[in-house]
C-alpha cells in the first residue's frame, strides 16, 4: 500500500516566514509554503518563480569551454570549416540538433545534421563516425545531448583530422574526452547544472546569436519538458517562454503535431508532442522526426507529421505487447528481488526503456530491460525515486561494457555472460545502500487545503508542472462516501467530499472501499474548468489510502466476499498456527517480496504476532508489486498467481488464483461463517421477511442491503440469504432495487454458494 508523506514539514520559524511571504505577495499560506519549500525562500525567489521569463537568463558565458566553442566555431565560420553536428536520436537530442543548426545556420554555417538510429546503440561510436566521414568529410564535429562518455569515440574523430566540440548534460564519467567539453555539471561559475541537452545547445545559440536565439526557444521548451529534468531555475524561465511562443505563433511542425489541442501546457508537450518525436526515433527513423524540424515547407512537414503519427501509433502496440512478454517472463521467473532484470530476442529496441518504466510503477523497483544482439545486450534502464541507478551501475560497471545517463535513467550494453552476474551485483549493492522504506511508494501532499477557489487560482501560477516541480497533490479525509459511477458500466467514478466533486478515473476497484465505512485519506489535484461563462471546481483522485483497522460496518462487506467467494481445488499443505506463524516470521526476514497472506475476518491478524507492522489491503492488492502484505477478504478471483507462497490464515484455500504458488493453511473456519443457520426452515424466515419488505429494499451490495433493512435477523445471515436467493433466479438486486420473482421454485442445493457454505461447516 503506499504510504501518504508530507511534501514539507515547517518548523516555528519557517512557519513564521511562510506567514510572512504569504502576506507581502498576497497569497495563501499553502502556496506560499509550497514555494518555500521548492527552493523559493526569499521574497524575490518567489516572484521570479512565479513571474518566469527570459530576463532570468543566465549568460552563457560562465560555462566552462563555452568561451573557447564559441571563439573555435567562429573560426569554423572565417575559414569555411565544414561543420558536422552529432545529435542523439531522442526527443531532447533531436530539439537540440535543431536548435544548433537553426543557430548555425543564423550565424553563417551551413552545418550537416547527423543523429544516429537506436540501432547504432547507445552513444556515439565509431561506425557512426564513419558514416559522417564518408557522407561529409567535417573539419569540425559538434556534439549535442551526448559525447561526454566517449573519451575514445572523440579520439577516434580527431584522429580523421577533425575538431570536436562536446555539448552535453550528462553526468560526467570518471575520464572526460580531450576535447572543448559544455557541460553545466562540470565545476565552474554557472550557477544552474540541470539543463538538458537541448538546453545546453540552446545556451550555445545565445552564446553564437545573442537574443536571436530566443527564436528556438520552442524547441528547448520541449526538449525540457521531454527529457525530465526539474522544472526550476532556468529550465522553469525556458519552458515559460518556449511556452509562451507555441500558444502565440506556433511553428509549422509544432502546429502538425499539436493537432487540435487548444490547451497547451507543459503536459501538452510531454504526453502529445514528445511521445511522437520520441516514436520516430524508437522504430527506427529518427532522422524523419529531424527532417521535420528542420524544413519550412509546410506540406513536407504535414507528410511527417502523419508519419510521425502512424508510428506514435505503432511504438503503442510494440509497447503493449512487448508488456505482455514482460508480464508473462515476471511471471514465469518471479520477481523477488530488489531488481527486475529481463531480456528478449525479439524486443523492439526502440520500446524497453518504456516498458521499463511501466515495469517499475507496477513494481516499484528498479527495472532492465534488454535486447539481445548476438553476444551482446542492449537495453534501458529506469528507476524509483529513492533509488539512484546511475550510481548503480557505476558500483556494478565491472559487468557493464558501456553505459550513461541520470539518476531515473540509463542505457546500458552488456554481454549476454554478464546478465546474471550483473543482476546479482545489482541486488547486492541496492540491499546494502537501501532500506526496504526506501522501496515502497509513497504520494506527498502539500496538506488539507479547506479554501478550495483561492488555492485552485492560485496553484495555476505554479505552471509550467513536472520534474522537481508536480502538480500539488492534497489530502481529504472521509469515511464512507456515497461514491457511484459516473453512469452505468463506467468505469468511473465520482463522490462528494466536504462539498469537493471528485472523480476517480478507471477507479472501479476501489468503489468498495470508497462506500464502506474505513478511514479514508484522498489524495487529489485541483482542476478548474469554464464552460459557457461558468467556472466549475474540480478534483482529481490520484490515490486513496485507507486504516484498515478501522470501521465497524466494513465487517459486513468482508463478510460477502467471504460468502460469495468460489470454491476452487488447490493443493495447501495444513499447518497449525504456531507453525504458520514461525514460517511467516522467516519468510519475511528472508525476503522483502513473494509472501501473501490471506484471511477473512480482520481478527484473525492478532493471532500471528509475526504480521504486526505489515499494512493490510481489503478486498484488492493496492500494489502489483508482489512486496509482502496481507490480503483481507480478497475479491473473488484475486490473482495472486505472481507471489511465491500463499498462506491462508484461517479457512483452507478458495476463491483465489493461486498458479505456481505455494499455498499453505491454518484450516481454521471463520467465526462469521460458523454462525450461519443454513436449515432450509431458517432461509425461508429470512426470505418471508424480506419479501414482507418489498419496495424498500434497497443497496448496491448485499451488506448494504442488510444494513438498511429492519428484520429479526443477524445482518450475516440476511448478506447469506440474498446471494443464495439471487443465484436461485428468486430475487434479483440490479439497479439497487431487490425486486421479487414470481412463481419461482427450485431448490436449495442449485446454489453453489449454498452448498459451499454447508461444505465449509464440516
């Protein structure tokens, strides 16, 4: 289950700062601590924050080596060198190839675009170099978005007779090449070091160009927002500008690929603009999405731009099915390990590092994902927020023959021998450098904002969101809530809280939890909205963390699930309790993953001291992550295929897929159930009164129906009654309303459920 944190916690004095701010800049205390704590502790902090623009920029000139490319590229252009620019074949590589030979082209050279195919592998290489060589024959080679780990690759250029300039942002390796190198994480007077590539080029046009360059400003505002990097400081100044310049004067490609979105944001570029350019280079045709941005001719771009779209179409499918692949293999292997390492023959290149990242949301580990080119694995990396896998995959470079990137993200090439021998590594050093807290997701809130219109305004002056600048997300409690779908069959959802709408999207599986009665805290975003002159207010649910100790009328709910859960024959090994509960015990000091224990009743937990500590889910797992945890009256058909050992803490094993697992079982059947009258006389009491009650039966579960009904009855044995009836065709409950059959008989032993219960109480 994830875990709730507080984006910031301020002590008195802060808190009398915060108070302070807030008042001079005629803001909430919300947004004024959200400003403070994102860096922006002084009054002019935060109006630069939140009144961004190019006057913020920095002069390209405290760089190290810009000085010295600038004074080498001017040379270039006296003498007439021939001027070859190096890209990289992703969405910020391709803005910042662009930019560079917009810029050069302003400043007087017509310079030769090249970025590589994924299939020429991470990097720069020599075969790449050969190709720029055959075709070009360049005095100089400029490089953007990457080059600093390619010490041997620059020297293999200079060797050809060619100068070399390397632009990139990169973390630095432990060796540099023997070059002019631009790189705002090199040690020097730039005071910002998370520009992306295309930022860096975009720093070099100023350096070329001057405030001409600010015409490029589009490109570098979504090579930005594309590659991840914090939206602060400069890149926050560069995102608003290039922002500024779509919405106003959109060029040709951007408009191509923009399509009919009116709202664009830094969420439009990421979601709809990068993933098309980003598609390009993942099935292969990385220079189409360059040509692109590159040509002025408005119906040769709109021949790319359906390319571009067709592919954005086809990466998708790759995509999914390559997830599958990925799923079954998780599957097949487990996943129990603090690393999810995989490889494939046949995986498209192009879509692993995707898959990776899906693999890691789903995991919350680390994930590798590698293709197979002979002896050789090429593949993509991503990670966790708490988890650093650059550093990694330094501490494991013994088994890696190549590899660059950031903290979330990294490719990496390493022989097929190495595969294991690296998947170990890896889990040895994220054992010993990080704790298991450091592995379960969390979700940060800014607090419990109560003045919804103010803070919803004002949090609109916080864009341009992402990296190092999220949306803020708050809480609200509640208890049980009338939440229903959006309309019939959706999959939506919507309730009411403190006079907040909120809607939950695909969150059908949690309309149980949102109805019973548990303690709640949602997380949500504010969305505003006008429609016909009328502003409406909104929020988003983006996750709902619950007590799952608390609550009494829960108990009923459970109670259903118990009662309408499936018999199904699965092989259990029956322990008694003690045993039971030494076998968890060494289960969970062995390993953070694999176990999943299942019961019925919520105090069934206090007889296995070994559980305490470990946050229990109801009715459905709030992670696939297959991480240790304990299931409450689980749905019926929950899959829990991917654990490694099922223990049933009470009743012998139903209702759930077990596939490989191994099941165990204390046998024990629920109290709840032992107390069901299953005598026919007594079933039809029950259904003589309820029909004694037509007309105003109603619920949208079985226990919601029992707890609203007035009979002489135990509320478990009415939820009993009404699967049993409804399963004989003599009731049925659709819409919320029981209604009654007429002329129905048949007999008690049609029921399934029926006779399982009876089953059960032998």
């Amino acid at each position: 289950m994830k875990k709730i944190v507080r984006e910031f916690q301020f002590n008195a004095e802060e808190a009398r700062l915060v108070e302070e701010l807030a008042r001079s800049l005629s803001l909430t205390k919300t947004t004024a601590g959200i400003l403070y704590a994102r860096g922006m502790d002084t009054q002019e902090k935060m109006r630069a924050f939140l009144e961004p623009s190019s006057g913020h920029f920095l002069s390209p000139f405290l760089m190290s080596g810009m000085r010295e490319a600038a004074e080498l590229i001017r040379r270039a252009r006296d003498e007439e060198w021939r001027v070859a620019i190096y890209g990289d074949y992703d969405a910020d590589g391709i803005g910042a190839s662009a930019i560079l030979f917009r810029a050069l082209k302003i400043y007087g050279i017509e310079a030769y675009p090249f970025v590589p195919e994924r299939a020429d592998g991470y990097g720069m290489s020599e075969e790449t170099i050969d190709k720029i060589f055959d075709e070009f024959l360049p005095d100089l080679v400029i490089t953007v978005d990457c080059g600093i780990s390619n010490k041997n690759e620059v020297e293999y250029i200079k060797q050809q007779g060619a100068f070399v300039i390397v632009t990139d942002h990169h973390e630095l390796p432990d060796e540099l090449p023997d070059c002019i190198t631009v790189n705002p994480k090199l040690k020097d007077d730039y005071p910002y070091d998370n520009l992306c590539g295309a930022g860096v080029a975009f720093k070099l046009a100023c350096a070329l160009i001057g405030e001409k360059a600010y015409s490029l400003l589009d490109f570098a505002a979504l090579s930005t927002v594309a590659d991840s990097v914090p939206l602060l400081g400069e890149n926050r100044d560069i995102v608003a500008e290039g922002l500024k310049r779509i919405r106003e004067n959109p060029r040709p490609a951007l408009a191509a690929l923009l399509g009919k979105n009116t709202e664009i944001t830094a969420q439009t570029l990421a979601f709809t603009v990068a993933p098309r350019i980003n598609a390009a280079g993942r099935m292969g045709d990385a220079k189409a999405a360059l040509n692109m941005f590159l040509s002025d001719d408005e119906e040769e771009i709109s021949e790319f731009a359906a390319l571009l779209n067709n592919y954005n179409v086809e990466r998708q499918k790759y995509c999914d099915d390559l997830y599958a692949q990925a799923s079954a293999q998780i599957r097949e292997e487990g996943a129990y390990g603090h690393i999810v390492m995989l490889a494939g023959e046949n995986w498209n290149a192009g879509t692993v590092g995707i898959v990776a990242a899906r693999i890691v949301e789903a995991y919350s580990r680390p994930a590798l994902l590698f293709v197979k080119h002979g002896d050789m694995l090429r593949g993509s990396a991503r990670s966790i927020e708490n988890v650093n896998i650059f550093e990694a995959l330094k501490a494991c470079s013994e088994y890696i023959e190549e590899f660059g990137g950031h903290a979330q993200a990294a490719g990496v090439n390493v022989k097929a021998e190495n595969f294991e021998p690296l998947k170990a590594a890896l889990n040895r050093y994220l054992e010993e450098r990080y704790s298991r807290e450091d592995f379960i997701p969390t979700v940060a809130v800014c607090g419990d904002a109560e003045d919804f219109q103010r803070v919803s305004r004002e949090i609109d002056l916080l864009e341009p969101f992402g990296v190092g600048n999220r949306r803020p997300l708050f809480e609200i409690k509640a208890g049980a809530t009338g939440a229903s779908p959006v309309k019939p069959l959706s999959p939506h959802i919507t309730l009411n809280v403190n006079n907040l709408e909120l809607l939950n999207f695909n969150g059908e599986g949690m309309l149980k939890v949102l109805r019973s009665d548990l303690a709640k805290r949602i997380v949500f975003d504010y969305n505003r909205s006008n429609f016909r002159g009328r502003e409406y207010l909104k929020g988003f649910v983006r996750s709902v963390v619950y007590d799952s100790a608390s609550g009494s009328e829960v108990e009923l709910d459970l109670f259903e699930n118990l009662v309408r859960s499936p018999v199904r024959e699965l092989s259990a090994e029956i322990l008694p309790r003690d045993e039971l509960n030494n076998l968890i015990e060494s289960k969970i000091k062995e390993c953070a993953y694999g176990l999943c224990c299942v019961c019925w009743e919520r105090s069934t937990l206090e007889k296995y001291p070994a559980l305490q500590g470990i946050e229990a889910d109801i009715f459905s797992l709030s992670s696939g992550g297959v991480g240790n945890t304990v299931l409450i009256a689980p749905n019926p058909d929950t899959d829990l295929s991917a654990y490694r050992e099922i223990v049933f803490l009470d009743y012998a094993p139903y209702g759930v897929v077990a596939g490989k697992a191994r099941v165990y079982s204390c046998g024990d059947i629920p109290e709840s159930l032992r107390k069901l009258n299953t005598e026919r006389e007594a079933l039809l009491g029950v259904y003589s009164q309820l029909k004694n009650c037509r007309g105003t039966l109603a619920g949208d579960s079985y226990a919601e129906i029992a707890r609203n009904v007035k009979i002489d009855c135990a509320k478990e044995q009415i939820v009993f009654a009404l699967a049993v009836f409804e399963e004989l065709g003599l009731i049925s409950t659709q819409g919320g309303q029981v209604r009654f059959a007429q002329g129905k008989k048949t007999k008690l032993e049609n029921s399934a459920i029926y006779s399982a219960v009876r089953a059960r109480e032998v």
